[in-house]
C-alpha cells in the first residue's frame, strides 16, 4: 500500500486517489437514485474485499453524482485516514495517551513534535469556502435536486445517510459533530435522527428547556477525516475536527455558515443550514438501519433549511446500511483499532477488543484480559457496562490475553472450551441502545457477560464435563420430531466441550419457544449438547454468519436463555406475543425482487458482473 504522509484536504482529492489506486469504479449508465443505487452499493458491499468505491455519474434528473462505498474496505479506510494500517494510527494515538510529565529538558524536547502535532490539529478560521461557490436561499432551495437515496423498500422515504451534523451547546458554547440520519419531508424540511443517548439530542434539549431555536448546519461530502471523527464515540464536549485535524496531521479549514452562526468545514460538497424548533416533533422512519432491520417510527425534530450552498461540481457523498457486511462495518473496525489505547489508559489489563460486524456494533464486545485476581473477569463486565459508549453493549464475552482476537473461530472454540454454562454465564440489567429491538422494553433491559478465561488459582475450578458420543442424526430427528413445530437441525463440526445443536422452530403464533425449553433439556438423547439454539423456520443453520447475526440481534438474555443443570436453550427467533413481547418487532431488510431483477439484468451495461458473480 502507498504511504500517505497526510490524509485528504476534500473529498475531490480522496476520489481521485481512489482512481488512481485502482479502488473506484465509475458507473455511467443512467440509474434511480429510488433502491437501484441501494442494491448495487449491496452487491459491492458484499463482494470479497468489500468490492469497489462507487461513482454514480448519471443518476435520475439530478445534476450530481452520487459517491458510496467509499470506506468499505480495510484499503479503503486506511487510504482514507491516511495511514498504512489502523494499528499504526492506533499506535500514534498510544503515544498522546501514554504520555508522562517530563523528568528533564531532554524529555520536554522530546515532547516537542508531538506538541507541534497537536497545534497542527486545531481547526482554523476561513473565509475562503469551496463550500459556498453557490448559494441557494428561499426559494430557491429545493432538496429533491439532491440525488438523496431511498436505501430500502420499507424506507420511509429519502434519507440523507452520510451527514455531519453540526450543533453547538447552549450552556457551554462547544461544537459537536455527530452523524444523525436525514429523512427528507419536502423541498425544505428533513427529519433529525438524534438517539437520546448523543450529544446532538443532549444540546437539542438544553434549547427545548429555554425555549429557543437550534441552529443546525449539515455538511455532506466532507474529507474523509471529518466523515470517520462525526462517528467516533469521543467523549461529550471533545471538538471532532479536533480529532479529524490530528489525523490528517493538519487543521481542518472552518467557515461561517451564511445564514446562522455556525462553522462548517470549508471543503464540504454540500452545507445545508438551518434550524430546529424545540416544540416541533415529526413522525420519523421506518429506516432500513444498520442492524438489518427496519428501525421503528418514532418522533423526532424536524430540521429547517434556510440555505442550502454547494461546491460549482459537487459530489453527493452517501452510504448504505444494512445486514452486515457493509460500508458502515470498516467505519466501526477503524473505531475499535483507533480506541483501543484510549481503553487501555482506562483498562490497562485489557490487551484487545473486538466488536463482531453480526453484533452490529453495539451487541457484543470480546475483550482479552490479562487476568490478576478472583472475579476480575466480572469487574470488567461492569466496568464495560459503566463505560460511555460501551455501556449499550448487550454482550460482553471475555478471554485470556493470549487468545488472537483476529481468528474469530478460534474466539469461538476457546469461549466453547473453557465456558461452565452454570458459573461462568451472568445476566445484568442496564441501559441499551435505541436501536435494540429485542428487550420488551425500549432503551432498558438485560444484559449477558460469558468469562471464558482460565480460573485464577483463588477461584473455584470448573467443573469437569463428560463429553458423551454425538448420537446419529436419526436419533436427533426423532428427538426433535416429537416437539411441535421443530423440523430440521444442525451440528456445526466444532470438536468443543460446550456442543451445539441449532434447530428451526416453526412458530405458529401460540408457543413461545421458552416452552420447549424444558423438555429439549431433559431429553436422553440431546443430553451430548450443552447449547441448543432455536432459529425461525426460514434460517440457513449453515450460514453461520446468519446464525451469528440471529444470536446477537434476536435475544434478550434474562426471557430468551433457560439453563438447567449446566445446559442452556437459547431462543433466538422472531419474538410476538405469544412470547411476551408487545412491542413491534422490525422486519429483516430485503431488497425488492422488481429492482433485483432491473438492475441484474443490466449488469454488463453498469459494469457490475464481476460484483454479481461473487454474490451468486
């Protein structure tokens, strides 16, 4: 890979790198801007090595080319940020947070580059703004000339995707930049997607409380430097382009918005300004979302446009969520590297952490600990769940500092090894992310922590299991086929001491998979697997990365596990009533077969055959 020295001062610059390193395909044939572009984004997203960054260049009646896919490989987002690998920007950023008082004037000198690297961050001040080549105002501004996609066909319209919204506190007067989806209602107004959990929604009510109006400025088509910090998880009242400016190891360029007082990055494609009213909610959604699923309606402010201002030949910069692997997941990836020394000054005994792409970010966290003392485990457990961000996270599993987090079957078969399904398995309560469909009750609901590290000599040793032989399939179907509603099985081939058995449960709307239960636990013949996983009729058991995605969205750990005797039944199917869950439940995002077979039938026209031939 080429060595950047600095990363990229627009986003022009970054398309033209991507050019010339062979990662950008250019799509001329004309396209809709309404799910075509959703589900050739999809198939490139899909694609071994996250295919090709895109550049649509004719897309509908709109004058401006749609990018996406831009981040959606490790390539692409080390290109992006500048580095030759996310461990080496990780390592830059150890460096700040390992910092010690200097001890003599040889140790001040040595602190003197890493200064200058600092002041070299600090946003400047501009009036010289690409950003502002063109000024729409009044009447003239209309956001249907925008190419704004409609990703999926449950979308509740339009949706701005790659946004970087900017607020600024009441109380305190500092900037946020934070990424909150854009649902457009008419040629002026949009919905804002701020989770009650993000500073932007925390300023937003500091204004709702004084009664007063919220400027708000959006830029699209930013570096993309700026594009990655708007993401980062940094803590409340941490400048962004501060962050953004260190790593491009230069200032992001800042300019006063022309018709509120707020400052934008100069290089932007697109600024939409405007503001907020506090007394002003919207029906907002339903968004196909990065879960996989539709996220539900919900009311949310709506946002009004007083300008929109663009470059001469702006590029409309967009991404696309969905079921994992996608564009979004090498964003989350060069979060987890990036921040990795920041938890370490927090946990030192932490070595590695990983957030599996079928956890969707805020699911399930693996971490590796170099454990020192009796229940260190659980004390990190509670740490992680007390921790900023983290604290959303649903599962946290733990192993030993040895175990390389970068082989996830080797994550698996150690957590399957070492795992005493009745001491080393701990359900907890707390705070969960807005987007977690699978707890009875929004924002709040159980937790799951698996120690799967080796026992501290001053804690009580497992016990030891007997592995009985795996009984032939004739018997398992047999045992199966005396419970309503279990069809087919499988047993994936992991030589563990926990064995799997998954099986597809057909609901009929009236048994609740919990109720099946007891009776899979106390048959004879299925007393060889320690874990048993019911999945809706529909599920491929061989897909593990399906079967991933299913465990981690679909349950709530204190409804959805019964353990008897050392064993456990995990319910991992689509939950009703019947079940006790009175909230909607989301449907899985699938692409309409009517678009699937328009766009695949011009495949060589676009250029993507190589895309459907690795999707196939």
């Amino acid at each position: 890979m080429t060595h950047l020295q600095t990363a990229f001062t627009n986003l022009g610059e970054f398309v033209s790198e991507l050019e010339r390193a062979g990662e950008l395909l250019r799509i001329s044939a004309p396209v809709s801007c309404e799910l075509e572009i959703s589900h050739i984004t999809d198939l490139a997203s899909k694609a071994p090595g996250g295919g090709k960054a895109l550049l649509f260049e004719r897309v509908g009646d709109s004058p401006f080319p749609v990018l996406t896919n831009a981040f959606g490989s490790e390539r692409r987002i080390c290109m992006a940020l500048g580095t030759d690998s996310l461990d080496a920007l990780a390592q830059r950023i150890e460096r700040f947070a390992r910092l010690s008082p200097p001890k003599s004037l040889r140790d001040f000198a040595g602190l003197l580059p890493m200064g200058l690297d600092i002041l070299k961050a600090l946003p400047r001040k501009t009036s010289n703004a690409p950003c502002q080549e063109v000024v729409l105002r009044g009447e003239q501004i209309d956001l249907s000339k925008l190419p704004v996609l409609k990703c999926w066909p449950g979308d509740g319209g339009p949706f701005v995707t790659l946004p970087v919204v900017f607020t600024r506190s009441l109380e305190t007067g500092r900037r946020n930049a934070g990424m909150y989806r854009l649902q457009v209602f008419d040629r002026n107004t949009t919905g804002m997607h701020w989770h009650i959990h993000k500073d932007g929604s925390h300023y937003f009510q500091e204004y709702r409380k004084a009664g007063r109006r919220m400027a708000v400025a959006v830029a699209i088509g930013t570096d993309p430097a700026v594009t990655w910090a708007a993401t980062a998880p940094l803590p409340q009242g941490i400048d962004e382009m501060l962050l953004a400016g260190f790593i491009r190891k230069k200032p992001v360029r800042m300019t006063r918005c022309v018709t509120i007082d707020m400052e934008v990055p100069a290089e932007a494609e697109f600024v939409l300004e405007g503001y907020v009213d506090p007394d002003e909610l919207r029906m907002e959604g339903p968004f196909g979302d990065h879960t996989g699923y539709y996220s539900l309606v919900g009311d949310y402010p709506v946002f009004h446009l007083t300008a929109i201002t663009h470059r001469l030949n702006p590029i409309y910069s967009a991404t696309l969520v969905g079921r994992p692997p996608m564009e979004d997941c090498w964003l989350a990836k060069a979060t987890e590297r990036v921040f990795l020394p920041l938890v370490q000054t927090i946990h030192p005994e932490v070595r590695d952490f990983w957030m599996p792409w079928e956890g969707v970010f805020h699911n399930i966290v693996v971490l590796a600990l170099k454990k020192e003392y009796p229940g260190h485990a659980r004390r990190l457990m509670s740490a992680v769940w007390s921790q900023g961000q983290m604290s959303f996270t649903k599962a946290v599993a733990l192993v030993d500092a040895d175990i390389s987090l970068k082989s996830p079957r080797k994550v698996l078969e150690t957590i399957l090894n070492e795992i005493d399904l009745e001491s080393d398995v701990f359900i907890s309560e707390g705070i969960l992310d807005v987007l977690d469909h699978s707890a009875p009750d929004p924002l709040f609901g159980s937790k799951i922590g698996l120690d799967a590290t080796k026992r501290h000599p001053d804690e009580r040793k497992r016990p030891l299991r007997q592995n009985l032989p795996v009984p032939p399939d004739d018997v398992i179907e047999k045992s199966l086929g005396e419970v309503s509603g279990l069809s087919t099985f499988h047993c994936p081939l992991l030589e563990t001491r926990n064995r799997l058995l998954l099986i597809n449960f057909k609901k009929d709307g009236k048994t609740p998979g919990r109720s099946l239960s007891p009776g899979l636990l106390r048959d004879p013949a299925l007393e060889p697997f320690s874990i048993l996983v019911l999945f809706d009729s529909s599920i491929d058991l061989r897909d593990y990365s399906l079967v991933l995605w299913k465990v981690f969205n679909n349950v709530d750990p204190a409804r959805d596990i019964v353990k008897l005797n050392g064993r456990i039944v995990i319910d991992a199917t689509a939950k009703g009533i019947e079940d006790g869950h009175t909230r909607p439940w989301p449907g899985d995002i699938h692409m309409d077969p009517e678009v699937v077979r328009r766009v695949e039938g011009r495949a060589r026209e676009l250029g993507i055959e190589g895309f459907l031939a690795h999707n196939s």
